[in-house]
C-alpha cells in the first residue's frame, strides 16, 4: 500500500517540481522553456488522480498534495512568468494582472477541496491546469512569431476571462476515459481529444494556443446544452415521479 501511494504521489510530485523549475527558467529568462514546464505540469496533473485511482492509493493527503501542487504548478508559475515576460512594465496594473491566475487558482482548489461528492463526471467552470495552459500556449504562440509578447492587452484579458471562468459556473465536459469500450459519448470526447493532440503535434508553438482556445469553447457549448438536456429531463422525472432525486453538475476540476 505504502508504495502504490508513493508511486501515485511521485507524479504528483513531478508536476511541483516542474511548476518549480519554470518559475526558476522565468526568473532566469527562459520564457518559452517556462511555458513548456507548465504544459508538461498539467500532463503529469492529469494522470496522477487516475493512477491513483489504478493503484486504489487515493487518500486525503494525496488530495491536499495535489492541490498544494496545483496551486505551484498552475497559480504561482503562470502569473510570475506572465509579470516577468510581459507585464513588469504595467506597474502596478502589471502587478494584479499577473496575480490573477493565482487568485482565482487558489479560490478554485479551496472550494475544490471543501466541495461535496457529486454524482456525474462533468466539471464545473475552467480547470486551474487547463487556465495554466491556455495561458502558457498564448505567450509560447507570442514568442514563435515575435520571439516576445506584444499582445499585451489580449493577454490581459485572456488571463482576466480564463480567471473568472474558474470560479464560475459553467458545465464543462470531462476528460474522456481512456478506452474504447465506451461508444457513445465518452469516445467522440476521445476521438476529439485524439484529434486536438494530433493538430497540436504537427507544430507545438503555433498550433497549442488555437487548438486549446477552440477546445475550451466548444466544451462549454457542449457542456451547456449538456446541462440543458438534463434540466429537462429532470423535469420529465419530476412529473413523473416526483420523490425522485435531481441529478447534479460536478463541482469541477482542480
């Protein structure tokens, strides 16, 4: 038991230390290599929960680790890279700009982590890693074309909109499990997944930010006209039976 939850909590510990090191590359002008180490943080942030799970070596404490490490990964590391390559010129508007992802990431896992069981897969609001990544692959698509950001004010409002959108909320389609047993929908959020990645693939840099953003709006349409489907439905049931419990929207991702 103590080692499967060594080994799940090693991966949690793998995206620390790379919301770490890109702090550490931000500070020493390393920008792009900094957004890399955030991406690659929300790889190893999305396996950890399911290895866990795999292991049967989910816990309380792997819970907090993992937000404490969110919190690093997708909070701290975002908004210093954002200060340090593109807002320290702003001032003090810089300054709350730039605190924002961490503001906002830190409002989500507390809630998160005070959050009740809910009954389906399905997120609420944008998940701290996927906010972490929308931004990171927006400076990345800055510095691939200008080798600086010179977007400021699209920036500013990217990291204001992902911000707010953490904490609001709005249904948003799970990961898909990683199996093709399941027809329906969990494999077309598959075969769109593989599809994203497949686009992303063919050029990292330009591709990553337009492939997330798009990805991100056509969930939440999903996601809304999900919950929708479900509102009715569950009218349907409360007509029919009304002792029936409704079913709820997930308290979301970290």
């Amino acid at each position: 038991m103590i080692v499967r939850q060594c080994m799940a909590h090693a991966i949690t510990g793998g995206n620390l230390f790379c919301g770490f090191l890109s702090i550490l590359m931000a500070l020493n002008g390393l920008s792009g290599l900094a957004a890399w180490l955030i991406i690659s943080a929300a790889l190893l942030d999305a396996f950890d929960g399911k290895v866990a799970r795999f292991m049967r070596s989910d816990s309380s404490f792997g819970l907090q680790f993992d937000s404490l490490a969110d919190l690093v990964s997708f909070g701290v590391a975002p908004g210093v890279l954002i200060y340090w390559l593109a807002l320290q010129e702003h001032g003090v508007l810089g300054v709350l700009v730039s605190f924002v992802p961490l503001l906002f990431a830190a409002v989500r896992l507390a809630k998160f982590n005070i959050g009740e069981a809910s009954e389906t897969h399905d997120f609420t609001g944008l998940s701290s890693p996927l906010q972490a990544c929308l931004v990171a692959s927006f400076l990345i698509l800055n510095l691939s074309i200008w080798g600086e950001v010179r977007l400021h004010a699209p920036l500013a409002v990217l990291v204001i909109s992902a911000g707010l959108l953490m904490v609001s909320r709005f249904p948003l389609p799970s990961l898909p499990r990683l199996t093709l047993r399941e027809p329906g929908y969990n494999l077309s959020k598959l075969l769109v997944l593989i599809g994203c990645v497949c686009l992303i693939a063919l050029n990292p840099p330009r591709h990553a930010f337009p492939v997330l953003g798009s990805l991100v709006v056509a969930s939440f349409i999903v996601g809304a006209l999900r919950a929708a489907h479900s509102a009715d439905m569950d009218l349907d049931d409360d007509d029919a039976e009304p002792a029936e419990s409704k079913i709820t929207i997930s308290r979301g991702h970290r």
